[in-house]
C-alpha cells in the first residue's frame, strides 16, 4: 500500500505507532501503539489476535513452573497474566519467528540468572527479569518497558525531559555513548560518540545493569555527577557533569553568506514545525543570492518515523520516502511524498557520519535515491528496523522490532548505511566506533543500500568554517558554490 504523507498522516497517527531510533532504554524514542482497551474487548468477543497454539501453551505451563517456584507471592494472577500479554505477542508480532522454546528459554534465563532461592522473588520483579531477557534476545532495539520507562519515553519524545542529554547502550559490560544531545550538558562537557563510562561517581559500571547505570545517571537538576570516561588510547579521565532539565531544540539554521545550513539534532515531535519556520526564515535571509542548502544529520540518532517522513517530504516533490516491510505483506506500507519543496530547488547536501542512524538516515537515503541532494561524510550507523511501541494490558509497554524499511531504489540499510556520493576521509573522530552490524544480536544485513560513490576525498584539503573549523562543512559548502564536481574539485586543488 503506498500512502501520501501530507494528506495520511492525521489518521496514520492514529492507526499505527511505528516509531525510530537508537536503543536508549531509559530514553527511548516511540510513541504507543496497541490500545489495552482494544484488546480486552477483542478477546472479550472471541477475537484474541494473539492466540496461542499448542506449542505455545506447553511453553507458556513451562513457565508457569518457574513462576510458582521462585514467585514470593506465587498466587498473584495478574503478573502471570502479564507475562503471558507480553509472550503473545512477542511471538506474534517480532519481525522474523522466534520458536515457542527460544523465547521461553531466554524469560526462564532472566529468572534463573541470578541463582535465586525459592519463593524468593517478588513476581513483579520476576515477570519483569523474565521479560527483560526474552525481549534482549531478539536484537538490541527490542525490549521491555516497566511503566516507569514506558513515562519517561513519553517525556522525552516531547523534547524536554531531566538529566545529562546522553543516549547510551550497554557494550561489554560498560556503559557506551551513542551521542551526546547536541547543546546538553553531556555536550558542553566534550562527551563524544563513542566514549565509554567505565564509573559513574567512581562506582564501576561492570558491577551495575544498563538500567542501574541510567538510574545513578539521573538526579535533581543542579546536582553533579562525576563520569570515569574511556576514550580510544587515551588513558581513563574524569568528568563533572551538572544535571539540568534538558530541552531539546532539534532544529538550528544559519545563513554562510549565499549558503544556508539546517541542523537537526534528532527527530522529535518539534522537528517539522521548527524546519519549516527555519526554512521560512533562512529564505527570507538568503534572498535571490542563495546557491545551495546543506541539511546536516551528523551524530543524529533518529527519533520518530512520522518527523523523518515530514522533513524527507519537504524537500521532495513526490516519490517514495521510505517502504515498511515485515512479518506479514499485508501489513507493509510505502509512503510517498507530496509536492512542494522548501528549499524552492536549490541545490542540497546532506552530511552524515556514523553517528547518523534511524530516521536521519531514512531521510538521507530518500534525498539520494531521487537524486535531490548529493550526500556527503561517511557511512551512516544501518540502524533499519522499525520498533512498535505496544502498551500491555496490564502495565508496561514492548518495544519490538517489527518490520525493516527501505529506501527508495527499494534496498534496506539494516546493518549496511547509506554510503555517501562523496566520501570524507579522515574525519572520523573516533574511527573505532561501532555501527549496528557490530553490535550483539544485530539483525544482519538484507541486501546493501548501495549508491556508487563518485569519489574518495580527504576532508582535511577543504577550508575550515565557523568557530569549530567545521572542514566536512566547509567541504559542503565549496560543493554548492562550484556548482559541479569538476569545479569542486578544482577550487579545492585536486
């Protein structure tokens, strides 16, 4: 089904909740899709779209097992029921099968791990354990949502929310940064992609889980905290980071004399108003001296599908923007663009690096793949799995990955990127990091969004711009004013 996105999206917010971005955990990017309520009523009526078969109840009594054994509180139904929500669906709706005894091996692994005495453990905790490891087995964008979670991924799609403005994930035992917040006190305190928390106010982090280290992470605004930080070869050092509540502006613009660049810092809710009104702004300033409009998504971990597909939309006259694909054809999705072009037609490149997953690179892949915008730095992060965000009947939420997406040419970037037209060599501030095909349990990749680049270039021979001697900018920039490659590359002496 191909659906317009200009003229769907009110009803698409209401009839799906597909959502993007790097796992976070504590600060998750989604919106909530099944309705309890629904549900409820669906089984009331007979029509439980999450039955189980044969297999699937031997597993389900296996559990069961379990949970009278080491359950504290072994006659409280309603956990039980709450494990058995989420089962059925997990093994309904993940994107590729997951066998009745995997799943159930991994849940009975949580409870056990930790070698527990019988009717030792609260069944809250032991629902949660069990659910924790099943959703951990199927791949790193998937888990499980406690209700307290489930709030603070609510908070922080809204672009404002308490702590350090960091998003992480668990590599080794350690505490790794996907990126600072751009203009968060993680950023103003030099954090980088990359970097890895070994201590959080001199605590090891290898003794915690990644739940435990966000927790000693938060605090009351104004309250600091000191971070041991890991960096390539350098030796471990210190930071002192103070708390704040932090706002998202996801969306910055200045004008380089006849260039005008856009940054989005992540795809949050704001995302398609702010690009409009700095678009609208930005061509007020440019006036007819304008030559080119450089978008860059550098270091942005992505964020909501509906904000790629409005930003994608804004520079694209009409094609498609991005394919859902998953478990069940009936169910797969392309949404295609309407006319009208903000940038009014002018010449666009966009920048990415590693750091450039989910979301930006959907809206990356879509300007290439019409050939609207030249793209420019190194291969993207190949995060490209869509994660539905499930409310349970009973508290809580899923996130799990449901379907992969695709570009345009109809390639996906799970695990591959988008590879850009022009390739920056050593820009890399931290060639050692990681990108999804290296993470633990990563779905592999499924083809390769493949563009032939035209061309290897060392970053550094281009001018530097602005205070932070910007050269992949200053690369963009000297592009847009040649007018072609030939001409770049001459104006830059190659």
């Amino acid at each position: 089904m191909v659906i317009r996105w200009r003229k769907a999206k009110t009803a698409l917010a209401v009839a799906i909740a597909v959502v993007l971005g790097l796992n976070l955990v504590q600060a998750l990017h989604g919106c909530s899709g099944d309705s309890p309520t629904m549900g409820r009523f669906a089984e009331a009526v007979g029509m439980d779209p999450y039955s189980l078969n044969e297999d699937g109840s031997r597993e389900l009594a296996r559990f069961n097992a379990v949970f009278t054994t080491y359950a504290s509180d072994p006659e409280n139904t309603r956990q039980l029921k709450h494990f058995r929500d989420a089962y059925k669906r997990v093994r309904s709706a993940y994107v590729h099968p997951r066998t009745d005894g995997e799943l159930m091996d991994a849940a009975i692994e949580g409870v056990e791990e930790d070698n527990p005495e019988p009717r030792s453990v609260p069944a809250d905790e032991l629902v949660e354990k069990a659910l924790d490891s099943m959703t951990a087995s199927l791949d790193p964008h998937s888990a499980y949502l406690n209700p307290e979670e489930y709030r603070e991924m609510n908070l922080v799609m809204s672009g404002q929310f308490g702590g350090l403005g960091i998003k992480v994930m668990q590599e080794e035992k350690l505490i790794k940064v996907i990126s600072p917040i751009e203009g968060t006190p993680a950023d103003r305190a030099g954090l980088k992609p990359g970097d890895l928390i070994t201590h959080i106010d001199g605590n090891p982090v290898r003794d915690m889980s990644l739940r435990e280290a966000v927790y000693a992470m938060r605090g009351e605004p104004g309250t600091n905290i000191r971070l041991t930080i890991a960096r390539a070869e350098d030796a471990p050092f210190d930071v002192a980071i103070t708390r704040a509540i932090v706002t998202v502006r996801p969306v910055n613009w200045r004008v380089e004399d006849d260039i005008g660049y856009l940054r989005i810092v992540s795809f949050n809710e704001k995302v398609e108003d702010d690009v409009a009104d700095a678009m609208s702004e930005m061509r007020e300033a440019l006036g007819s001296k304008g030559r080119g409009l450089v978008l860059d998504l550098r270091n942005n971990p992505g964020g909501a599908l509906d904000q790629s597909l409005a930003v994608a939309d804004d520079f694209l006259e009409e094609g498609v923007i991005v394919s859902i694909r998953g478990r069940d054809p009936a169910r797969d999705h392309a949404f295609a663009a309407g006319s009208g072009d903000l940038a009014e037609g002018l010449p666009m490149v966009v920048l990415i690096n590693a750091g450039s997953a989910s979301a930006s690179e959907i809206v990356a892949a879509a300007l290439q793949d019409h050939g609207r915008a030249t793209v420019m730095g190194s291969r993207s992060f190949g995060k490209g799995s869509v994660q539905t965000v499930m409310r349970l009947p009973v508290d809580g939420a899923l996130k799990l990955t449901t379907a992969l997406y695709y570009g345009p040419n109809g390639e996906t970037i799970q695990a591959s990127g988008v590879e850009p037209n022009i390739i920056l060599d050593g820009m890399d501030t931290n060639p050692e990091f990681k990108r999804e095909a290296d993470l633990p349990g990563a779905i592999p990749e499924r083809g390769h969004h493949s563009h032939p680049s035209k061309m290897t270039l060392d970053g550094k021979v281009c001018p530097a711009v602005g205070e932070d001697e910007d050269r992949e900018l200053g690369c963009a920039i000297t592009l847009l004013r040649a007018g072609s490659t030939d001409r770049f590359l001459a104006a830059l002496g190659q």
